[in-house]
C-alpha cells in the first residue's frame, strides 16, 4: 500500500515539477523577448499626479499623461487640471525642471444668441449633436458663427462643470467646477468657447460673440451681436481691444477690468461678470 | 414665414418600426398559440396570459422606479417575451413559477442590461433556463394534450417524446422499440404531443415562420442554419446507429427545435448581424442542440444551445465581416 | 427586351412619387434678378472678371475657373451686375456670389440660338474638351464634378466604356427622364462628342425600368448609333451611383477608395451629355437646367427649364405657389437632397429639384434604441454596417472607423431610410467621415 502511494506521490511531484520547470524557462524566455525597457521616471511623475483619471489633460488618463510629459521632457503644453499648478510644480521639482507659472483660466462662452436674442428662424431635426449640426446649416438662429444649441461641449465636459439651458438653449458654464481642462473648447465645431483668464474674484469681461460678419447682416439674425461699431475701442484706454474683420476682441492679458467698455456698446455684445450691480445708469446709455 | 425644417438626407423613411416588427412577430405567433390553446385548453391560456401581463408590468415598474426612464412597454417586445416565456414551460406550471420566469427574464435578462436591444442573452430564455434549473419537478412535468380542456389542474401528465427515448436508451432500449411509444410524424407535425406550452406545432410555428419571411421580420439565414445542421448531424448518427439514435426527422418535430430555429435563434439582439455569421450562428446551435440531446444529462437542449451561442455573438460579429464593395484582394 | 440587369449588394426601394413624370419641360422666363454662386462645382470655387456695375449679355464669362477643379461660370441673363456678395446657398451658409438685376434677355453673340438639330461636326477631341471647359460644364447629377476633368483619362489608363446614367434613381425627382424623353436626339450625339473625347468606342445608357417610355425612345434612337447600347435597369436605390451603376451594367466592381477609371469606365449623367451637345455644337455655357418641382402637396408639380441663379421661391411660384402646410423645402432628391433654410437660396448647376413636402411628411421618426435587426448591414449598398459605424463615431474611435471603411460611405441615406429605431446613422457617420478625413489628411502632413 505505502509503496503505491509512495509511487504516486513520486509520481505527482516528478510531473509537477516538471511542468512548472518547464513553464518557467517558457515564461522566462517570453519575458527575455519582450523585454518593455520603461523610463523609471514615468512612475515617478505618475507618482505625483492625482490618480483621477478624469481625462482632463487631453490625455487617456494620469499615465498616459505621466508618459507624455517624460517624453516631451518639459511640462510646456500640458497641465493637470484637478491637480492644478501645485502637481505640476511637484512634478517640476522631482525632474529638476523650471516649472512656469501657471494663471488660472476659465471656459467663457463667447455667443449670446438665445432663443429671445436670435429667436429661431428654421427647426432642426437630426442627430443632437453640434459636428452634424455644423455641416448641415448655419443654425436655428440663422447665425454661422452662433452656438448651435446641441450640447457637444456639456458632453465633452468630466467635471460636470456645464449644463444647456434648456429656455435659451446655451450652454452654461459652472465657474466653481469648471477646471479649464479646455475639452469644450477642443469639442465646439465652431470654437466659441475661450480659455480666458480668471481674473480676480473670478470677474471677467469679454465680447460675447464671434460673427466675422457685416454689421447689418449679424444684426438680422441676433440682436446681441458684435457689429465691429469700434465704440468699445475708443472707450478702452489700455489698448486691450482690437477690431479685426467686424469683430472686437477684448486681450485678457492687457484689459485691467475697468468696466468701461460694457455701456457703451450698443448691441450690449459686451458681457462683465461676477461685479457688483452697478448703479443706476443715465437713460440714454441703457437705450439701444 | 413657416418654420422650415433643417434636418440630414434622406428625407424618406421606411414605414417600419419597432414596434411594428415587434407586433408582427407576436402576430405570427397566433397559430402557435391558438394550437396550445386548443391542445391544453384553458391553462395554455391562463399562462400565457399571466407571463405577458407579468413581463408586461415587470418592464413598466422597472422602467418606472429603478431606471426612471421612458416607458417602452407598449412597443411590443415584453409581450413577446411573455408569450415566448410562457410557450417554453409547461402549460400547467404553477402560475407563481410564471411570474418568478417572467421577472428573472425581464429583469436579469433584459432590463439589467439596458432594455431593448442591449441584453446578450435571449431574455425569454434565461428565464425559461432560471426555472429548469430552480424547479426542475414542475418544469418537466408536461400536461399530456388534451382536446380543449377547460380545466386548470387536473391534466394528465406524461413524458415528452424526447424524454421517451432519453429514458430508454438509456436503460438500453432499441429506439424502433420506443418509436411506439410516441404519437406518429403526423400528430407530431400537427402538435399532439407532450411538450411546452407553445412549442408542440410544427406546422404552427412553421406558418408563422412564413409569415415572418414574407413581412422580412427575419431572413432566412438562421432558421435555415439551425434546422439544417441539426438535422444533418442528427442523420450522421442515425446512420451510424438507427437503433441508439432517433432519426433527423424525429428531432425536427420534437421539443422545442422548431420554436427556437424561427423565434428564438432569431432574436435581432442576441444574434448576429452580418448574414455569414448568421449561418455560423445558426449551425452552431444546431450542432450544440443535437449534442445536449443525444449526449447531454438534459433530454432537451434547444435552451442551452442557443443561449451558449447568444454568448458568442460579440465574437462573431467582430470575426465576420460582410463583403465590402469593391474589396481589393489581398496579397499573398 | 433584354434582361433587366442591376447590382447586386445591399440596396432598397423607397416609393418611387414620380409625380411630373407626364408633365413637359416648361421653359421659365428669366427672373427680376439672380444670385450666381462662385462655388457651383467640386473644387475651387470661380474668380469673378466682372465688376459691380458692369452690364453683361447672358452667356457672358463672368467667373474663371482657374485651377485644375474648377468651372467656368457665365451670366445666365443680361443686366447689370449689381454686386459681389455673400448670400445663403443651399449649404445653409452665406457663399459668394454675382448678384445681378436682369434688363432685357440679350445673349451673347456666339450662341446659336437656333433649337434645329446638328448631328454632323468636325472637331478633335482636344477642341471638344476645350469647347466643355469653357462652357463650364459640370456632371448634371447632382455631384456637380467639373466634366472637362472627367474627359482627361490619367496616363496609363485607359477607358473602355463610357457610361451614360440616365436611372434618376431618386424618387419624386423627374428632369433627366423627361430630358431623354424631349433631347433624346441631342443626348445621342452629346453621347457621341463625349466618346469622340474620351477616345472609346463603347457607350451603354442605363435607364431604369419605370421610366419604360424614356428606355424606349432611346432604344429606338440607338439604332442610329451602333456604339451606343441602351441597357434596362430593375428599380433598385442607389443604381445612380458611379459604382453600383458600373456593376450594373458591366459587372466590375471599383476598388475601394478608387475612380471608376480604375475598371475602364466614365460615367457621366444624360443631362451632362446635353450640356455636352449644347456647349459643342451650339456653343452655349451652362446657363440653365431642367428642375423638378414637386411634392405631394404641391398644385402644379412640373419640370422646368430655369436660369441658373434663379430663386427657388420663383420655382415653386411656377408649380402653383407654397402650399400652406409646408414642413420642409428639399434641394435635390429625397434621398440625398439637402434641406433648405431659406426660399431665395438661388438654382446652382447642380440643382435637379425642388421637392416640398408637408409638415407631416418632414417629421423623423422618434429615435429608439438599437434592436440589433442588421437591417442596415443587409441594404448599404457598399457592404459597410452603418450601426458600428455610428458608434465607433460617437465613441471618438477614429482609426477603428477607417479600418471599417467609413470613408466608402457615400452617404446614399439607405440605412437611415431603412432603420426601425429612427437612428441618426448617417448624421453621425457623417461626421466620423469628416473627422476621419481630417485625421488622414493630417496624417499625410
């Protein structure tokens, strides 16, 4: 009995044993050949990033990002949006880069042509998205420059940090979520949406519109829109706005927030947010 | 002016829809369903009944409370589910069991995945294979036909014709022995057999398979498949060994073969698109169903089988490409 | 008759609505005014030689073609060019344009006015093609693609077949079937200047068989012309594109991502061969075309023989007004039309209808999820699954798209027309298209 047993035991270890030698050289000589020599560093950078994993940087993930930047050999071009200038700083410091100073930054929509303000002139039914929309017409509201109304940019968004407004039928952009991982801007087929800088107390202002066209003909489908008057230009006293094919354009780098340009452009294309009310204007200013 | 409307090509649209489709399928179930009613009588129509209102109002209160979505319970296809469910057990199951199917299959089979058109698994069938598994006493306890019988509980129960020769070639028994045992092709073809609810007309479900292919509900390509290879590899046995193996014929006509070649196999969602994976579909059940039946525990594999090639659909999708126009030939 | 022939792969046939098929080719006055867009063509768009102000005779240059994919384009009614803008085309955006208000009806001197037939001429085919090319004759189908271009075989090519597309597959759209009907004899010898240019000696007229009156009439005519065949054609949507047409007919099939050159033939449509005769043998640019007006509302569906640039609203005053439940106002086919935005959008080259259909006739059908039924796997015309297609676009999975062939998709509209759930399927493979073509452009750098 004890020596079929031992047989069996003998047996089992023998074939075991050989086996799993077997498919440790197999495994060994696998691994020789495809042999991934990887930057070290890259976990190092992966290392200090937030393990999100929101996508926010453009990129599939903290490692792609973390392969990215170790690649490129400099932080130029890439940014963290959850993690923000503190991560990259880290990650500056780690690799013995000089890491530049990062400005936070916002996604302003740059149109204003709600339902009132451009109201509808065509009824659109096709696929809900604005990549379609963008080919097929210029837009319910008749402007080709104008927001198209479809939500691409609310979907591009993984913060949360957008909605549509369902009575203008605009996108609206939460300034306490909002990352500046700048996916909308990427997203929007007609590029409405800018990065612009914070500002303090998150105030900003900006030309909300950007029709390329004559005047007359973008007043006829919106009554908010940019007609390139040049009035605002005159007002400013920083050179912060250029007029270029009928359209003014604020600099956020060069525009101190005077609040001097908003009254008196006649269309009020020109927007000014998160500033206390102001005082009751003159009758004159507030016509037109 | 009017407000125009701006939409993409093409303007024109096909006047079909899903729940067109959807009601032309339980259109063409009428056959089926009246030859059960008149073999099983009143109970054939009380569970059929109960599955649909209860597939029914599984789909509405999942749809309602968990997903909080729209409510598609009218566009058809719970009702077939329901009528599927309940042609797949017996027809004088407990009408407890009924409602357990019918929530196992609207809500594991299909409503966790989505609703319609998401679910892998043909949702009628994971809540016919829940029961064979779960109460395996009831679920083959087959009411023996009966020419309109209203009365729900006192039908006489007896084995399946597969279940006869299961049983006997086990114990060794010549086939041509246990053929007398079971009604002829005829009553066979007719549906004067023991057996599910719906699946005992050949020559019903047939009819509606016909219907199907004229309206093109569905094509060809899976039924064909299916019946074909399965009676084809069922022959290679026969052949082999008449007196161990029942003829192609025999299995054609029994359990639930039929039922599942023209309704189940050809479910849209859970079977494949292109028409080369269709026909492997469609062998590929026939295959499994005939090697459940002759080599399997279960005297019945037509569940199984599709079920098991409903898991392989993805695969077959992504393998089997319909022809391109204008397909450069490949070097080498 | 012979056997019909058609095409194998996919296909559908959507209710054909013929509605003008019996009604005549009505010649429209010239209008107040028109709007000549730049860009009528494939390619590069004209360059305007006339000025704001400068009276011009119909028929006169008043836009260069100058790159190699581009047409020529001409007045097409005397007046004063009142001035160079920007207005809304049936693209849904504002193009450039040569707006001009008409004075008189004064053609240019060099064309022969005359409507008598000319069948006999003495010309060589670099001086045909030339004749096309400065007449600005474009493919009359729809595609608009610049004809002289079409005319000139690549080196090492060489043509075999030219193929004439007379199937006006599109339903309710008629111009090209009451065309053959009415310039059959002139489509016979624009056939026979066209072959004289492309150097072959084989044509086959394709014409489908619910036009029998048309595959007739031309039948008969043919005998005349021993190279030219006439070839009946089961109903059967898309048969007027270029390669389900050529499998049709001479059962080849064009490589992917090739011309139909690339199997010997040329295809070119019966209206273009019109505009071949006319411009050859009458020295006359393009400056008209045959335009459908119809719709199951309309009062007065008709065909009519309109200046280019002419208002669509004009148009449709012609078939007996906008009717009042007007949902939708379409440039071209039902099938591959474009739906306009506005009623003064102006008649271009390759405008082949004006289809209104009514508010209930406009709707979608409400969007449902996928049921997987392969309907659009079994009809695309080009073997591709527009189901994956969508959703390999909305999923961003660019490569994926293009190794499924997305950039086949030649957007007949097929698989959305046959889809039970209503999905968008050609919008979003519309846009994996353009961002697929995107990426392998910047691909090639």
């Amino acid at each position: 009995m004890n020596e079929i047993l031992n047989e069996i035991t003998l047996f089992s270890v023998v074939s075991l044993g050989a086996i799993g030698g077997v498919a440790a050289i197999i495994l060994f000589l696998v691994a020789q050949k495809f042999k991934v020599i990887e930057d070290p560093r890259i976990d190092q950078v992966e290392e200090l990033l937030p393990a999100a994993n929101c996508g926010g940087c453009g990129l599939a993930g903290c490692r792609a990002l973390a392969e990215a930047i170790v690649k490129a050999e400099s932080l130029e071009g890439f940014n963290c949006p959850p993690g923000g200038s503190d991560v990259m700083q880290d990650i500056a410091k780690a690799m013995g880069w000089e890491a530049g100073e990062t400005t936070p930054m916002i996604a302003v929509l740059r149109c204003n042509g709600t339902r009132e303000q451009a109201p509808p002139k065509v009824r659109y039914d096709s696929a809900m998205t604005c990549a379609f929309a963008h080919a097929l017409f210029a837009g319910e509201g008749g402007c080709p420059y104008g927001c198209l109304g479809c939500g691409d940019c609310v979907l591009a968004c993984s913060f949360d940090a957008m909605y549509m407004d369902k009575e203008t039928g605009l996108p609206v952009i939460l300034d306490d979520k909002c990352v500046a991982c700048a996916a909308c801007v990427k997203e929007c087929p007609r590029n409405i949406i800018e990065m612009r800088k914070k500002g303090k107390k998150d105030r900003r202002i900006f030309v909300s519109c950007i029709n390329e066209e004559k005047g007359g003909v973008a007043r006829k489908n919106c009554k908010v829109a940019c007609i390139g008057c040049g009035k605002c230009l005159k007002e400013c006293k920083f050179d912060a706005i250029t007029l270029e094919n009928n359209l003014a354009y604020i600099d956020f780098e060069k525009c101190t927030l005077c609040r001097k340009c908003p009254p008196v452009c006649p269309t009020n294309a020109i927007h000014e947010l998160n500033f206390p009310v102001r005082k009751q204007k003159p009758a004159e200013t507030v016509e037109s | 002016m009017k407000v125009l409307t701006v939409s993409g090509s093409p303007h024109f649209h096909a006047e079909e829809s899903v729940s067109k489709l959807m009601y032309g399928v339980v259109f063409s179930l009428i056959p089926a369903m009246l030859v059960s009613f008149y073999f099983f009588g009143l109970a054939a129509i009380v569970v059929t009944l109960t599955a649909v209102v209860a597939c029914m109002a599984f789909e509405f209160l999942i749809q309602k409370y968990l997903i909080k979505g729209p409510l598609t319970i009218f566009d058809g296809s719970a009702i077939i589910t329901g009528v599927l469910l309940a042609f797949n057990v017996p027809a004088n199951l407990p009408l407890g069991l009924v409602v357990i199917g019918s929530a196992v299959a609207i809500g594991m089979g299909k409503m966790t995945f989505g609703g319609l058109g998401k679910n892998p698994f043909n949702p009628a069938l994971v809540g016919r294979v829940f029961l064979m598994i779960s109460f395996p006493v009831q679920m083959t306890t087959y009411p023996q036909p009966s020419v309109l019988n209203v009365s729900l509980t006192d039908a006489v129960t007896g084995p399946t014709p597969l279940t006869i020769i299961k049983d006997g070639v086990s114990r060794g028994m010549p086939v041509s022995e246990l053929m007398g045992q079971i009604p002829d092709y005829i009553n066979l073809l007719m549906g004067n057999l023991g057996g599910s609810a719906g699946e005992i007309s050949a020559i019903a479900i047939l009819l509606g398979g016909v219907y199907m292919l004229i309206r093109k509900i569905i094509s060809w390509h899976i039924p064909v498949a299916y019946l074909g290879s399965a009676a084809i590899f069922a022959g290679i046995f026969w052949l082999i060994s008449p007196e161990v193996y029942p003829d192609p014929l025999f299995h054609l006509l029994t359990g639930g073969l039929m039922l599942g070649a023209i309704y189940m196999a050809t479910d849209y969602t859970t079977s494949p698109m292109s028409r080369t994976g269709m026909i492997i579909f469609g062998i590929g059940c026939g295959l499994l169903t005939i090697i459940i039946r002759l080599f399997g525990a279960y005297p019945e594999g037509v569940a199984f089988s599709i079920l098991i090639m409903n898991a392989f659909v993805p695969l077959i999708n992504r393998g089997l490409k319909p022809k391109r126009f204008g397909e450069e030939v490949k070097n080498g | 008759m012979e056997k019909l022939k058609t095409f194998v792969m996919g296909g559908v046939h959507p209710p054909e609505n013929k509605l003008a098929e019996k009604q005549s080719i009505l010649r429209l006055d010239p209008p107040e005014s028109v709007a000549i867009p730049l860009s009528q063509h494939l390619g590069v768009p004209a360059a305007p030689v006339v000025n704001k102000g400068d009276e011009v005779l119909a028929g006169q240059l008043i836009a260069k073609g100058e790159a190699f994919i581009s047409a020529n384009i001409h007045a097409s009614v005397s007046g004063k060019v009142a001035k160079i803008d920007a207005v809304i085309d049936s693209s849904g955006y504002r193009k450039k344009a040569i707006l001009i208000n008409t004075e008189g009806d004064k053609w240019t001197d060099g064309i022969d006015q005359d409507e008598s037939l000319v069948t006999d001429y003495d010309l060589d085919s670099k001086e045909i093609t030339r004749r096309i090319q400065d007449n600005g004759v474009v493919g009359m189908g729809g595609a608009t693609f610049p004809s002289h271009v079409k005319m000139m075989v690549p080196k090492g090519k060489k043509a075999e077949y030219l193929i004439i597309n007379g199937v006006e597959c599109e339903p309710c759209l008629t111009a090209d079937h009451r065309l053959m009907l009415e310039k059959g004899e002139e489509i016979m010898v624009g056939i026979t200047l066209q072959m004289k240019a492309l150097g072959v000696d084989k044509a086959i007229i394709g014409i489908e068989n619910n036009k029998a009156d048309a595959l007739e009439h031309l039948e008969r005519l043919a005998e005349k012309y021993p190279a030219i065949s006439v070839q009946g054609l089961k109903v059967k949507y898309p048969q007027g594109a270029e390669k389900q047409l050529i499998k049709a007919l001479v059962n080849r099939e064009v490589p992917s991502g090739k011309l139909p050159i690339e199997v010997g033939c040329v295809v070119h449509n019966v209206g273009t061969s019109f505009a071949v005769y006319e411009a050859v043998l009458k020295n006359k640019p393009l400056m008209e075309r045959v335009v459908t007006v119809s719709g199951t509302s309309v009062k007065k569906p008709g065909n009519f023989m309109v200046r280019i640039g002419t208002p669509v609203i004009t148009l449709i005053e012609a078939a007996g007004g906008l009717p009042e439940d007007t949902g939708k106002v379409i440039n071209g086919g039902p099938m591959m039309g474009k739906a306009l935005n506005d009623l003064n959008v102006p008649v271009t080259k390759g405008t082949s209808g004006i289809l209104i259909f009514t508010e209930a006739e406009s709707k979608r059908p409400p969007e449902q999820n996928c049921i997987r039924c392969a309907r659009c796997l079994t009809i695309c015309p080009m073997g591709l699954e527009p189901y994956l297609l969508a959703q390999l676009t909305d999923k961003k999975r660019l490569e994926e798209c293009e190794d499924e062939r997305i950039m086949d998709c030649m957007e007949c509209g097929s698989c959305l027309y046959i889809c039970p759930s209503g999905k968008p399927l050609l919008d979003h493979i519309r846009v994996g298209k353009t961002r697929v073509g995107k990426m392998i452009r910047e691909r090639a750098g």
